[in-house]
C-alpha cells in the first residue's frame, strides 16, 4: 500500500471516530440547563450564608456567656473566700454588638434584658472585641462590667439620630396652622388620649418621619405647654419609652423633654388620670410655668438627643423604677 492510499484510510477513519463522538456529545448538558443548575446553587448558598452566619454567632455567643458565668463562680467563690478585690476579665468571642441568641441574659441569677439600660450589677452593653469585668462589691454583690469597640455595622441607637427637633412636626399641623391654639395658654396633646381631635393629626405626621424617637414602639409622648406667639420656650414633648396605659396612674417615671427653644433634659414625672378619661397621661396635671420649670429644675440638662437618650436609660436602670419596668413585660 502506498503512502497516499494509507493516509486516506486514515483520514477517513479519524473523520468517523470524530464524527461518533459529536454525535454522543449531543446528550450532554445545554447552556440553559448549566444556568439553571447555577442559579439553584446560588440560591441555596445566598440562603445557607445567613443561616451558617447566624449559628456561629449564636455559638460565639454562647461561648461568651459560658466564659462569664466561670468567672462569675470563681469571683464568688473568692469574695466567700475573703478577697473582696477580685476581678476576673472575659476577652469577648463575639461579633456583634449586645446578644442575638437570648433575650433576657441571666447570670447567676443577675437578669438583663436589652432595653434595661445599666442596673446596680449591670453596666454597658457586650461588644465586639470587648471585655467583661467581672468584680465584687460588698453592698451590690458581684458586678458585671461590659465593654468593647462598638460595631459600625450596627447603630447605637434605635432611632434616627438625624431627627432631633419634633416641634416643627407640630407646627405643621392644621389645627395649628389655622391658629386655634394661639389664644391657650396652657394645651395637653397626650399620645394615649383615645379621643383627642388634636392627637390623630399629630400621629399622621409623625408617620411621615423615618424611625424617629417617636415612633419608638410603645412609647408614650406629650406635646405641652404655652401655644401663644413668642412662647417658644414655654413649650414641651415630655418623652418614655414606657406605656404609661400599664405603668398605671400615680407611678413616678424618667422622661425625655425637649423645650420648644431645642433644649433637651432628662427628668422624672408622675403619672396621672384627668377626669372623666380612661387612660394614663405621662405626667400629672401641669397647669403653670412654674410647675415645668420645677421638672426641669429637678432633672438634667443635655447638649443633644443623644446624650439625654443615654442618661435616660441610665436613669430607666435605677432600682426605684424596678416596677414599671416590670409593668411592661
């Protein structure tokens, strides 16, 4: 056989075997279906990520609260022991700030839930990259001293802190355009009054706003005060976190106040009933000037919404309103 007749078998055989082979690739996966399987996975692990996230948080968490309640029983063990001065430090495992797997914490029988602020035994909140000091003190028992780097993912506060000033709100109402309130001097807009003409306006328009103080859930607010022209500043938003409707009437409570002339203080009210009206107002009957400036005598002036936030639930912690608290559970 020459070379031309053995190269021309061989072409045709390669020409068949190539032409088996794209016939069986033909039963193999199309773009569409490759695509489709892509877009299941995607889905699937979009969905894992959170879940897995969420657990190891929840680990970490658990690790933390393990580490603590060790070195709880050994701080106790010491101050039984004599040594009133010891301290134990937790380097914290956990990534996100405050605790997402419970809710309260209990720590040999210390109890904290998130919205408690500091109490006697309780001081800050967990943190990434933080600490607890866990000390003893012979008047409180033992105390748990949180601490760390906040993080920025999370904001401090449950509010929008943009939103600082709430007369404006007030002041773009109709029934305060049309100037009905000019001639009162002394109006009460309470957020739990059930049948107030003035409230449901008030309420629209602070549902126009992006998670402001206000709309903190079961908050109790007031607008109150002078409504006559350049009496700014005899005007009043007495704020609590707390549903006044179940912290019943005659209870004293800490409040935020903002004065119409933008100043903010923390301070402490009674509650209180009016007459013939089946709900709890956020402050007895104030008929006077001199009995709002006597609130604000007695509470604490603050630079921002901010700083007065932090001091009222510093002052929310204090044991003297261990009750209210209690009444919202």
């Amino acid at each position: 056989m020459n070379s031309d007749v053995y190269f021309h078998h061989v072409f045709v055989l390669f020409k068949d075997k190539a032409g088996v082979l794209m016939k069986q690739n033909k039963n193999g996966f199309t773009l569409m279906e490759m695509l489709i399987v892509i877009a299941i996975i995607a889905v699937l692990i979009a969905v894992a990520i959170p879940v897995f996230a969420s657990q190891l948080e929840k680990a970490r968490e658990a690790t933390d609260l393990a580490n603590v309640r060790s070195a709880y029983a050994q701080v106790s063990t010491e101050a039984l022991l004599g040594d009133s001065e010891a301290t134990v430090t937790v380097n914290l495992k956990q990534k996100q700030a405050d605790w997402q797997s419970v809710d309260p914490v209990n720590i040999g029988g210390i109890v904290h839930s998130k919205s408690q602020g500091d109490t006697e035994n309780w001081k800050g909140v967990a943190e990434p990259n933080g600490t607890c000091v866990v000390s003893y003190k012979e008047d409180y028992g033992i105390i748990l001293n949180w601490s760390g780097k906040a993080d920025p993912s999370t904001p401090k506060y449950p509010f929008n802190t943009n939103i600082t000033d709430f007369f404006p709100l007030l002041y773009e109402t109709e029934f305060w355009k049309n100037g009905s309130i000019k001639t009162n001097t002394n109006f009460e807009f309470d957020s739990r009054c059930p049948d107030s003409q003035y409230v449901p306006a008030i309420t629209a328009a602070i549902e126009k706003l992006d998670k402001s103080l206000l709309q903190q859930p079961n908050c109790t607010w007031a607008y109150l005060g002078d409504g006559r022209d350049r009496h700014e500043a005899d005007r009043y938003l007495f704020w609590t976190s707390l549903d006044t409707d179940k912290v019943g009437a005659g209870n004293k409570i800490p409040v935020i106040i903002q004065t119409g002339d933008g100043k903010y203080f923390v301070s402490e009210t009674k509650t209180g009933t009016r007459k013939g009206k089946k709900y709890v107002t956020i402050s007895e009957s104030l008929t006077t000037q001199s009995q709002y400036k006597k609130i604000l005598k007695k509470g604490e002036k603050f630079s921002s919404l901010e700083e007065a936030y932090d001091a009222y639930l510093k002052a929310l912690g204090n044991s003297k309103y261990d009750s209210v608290r209690q009444s919202q559970s």
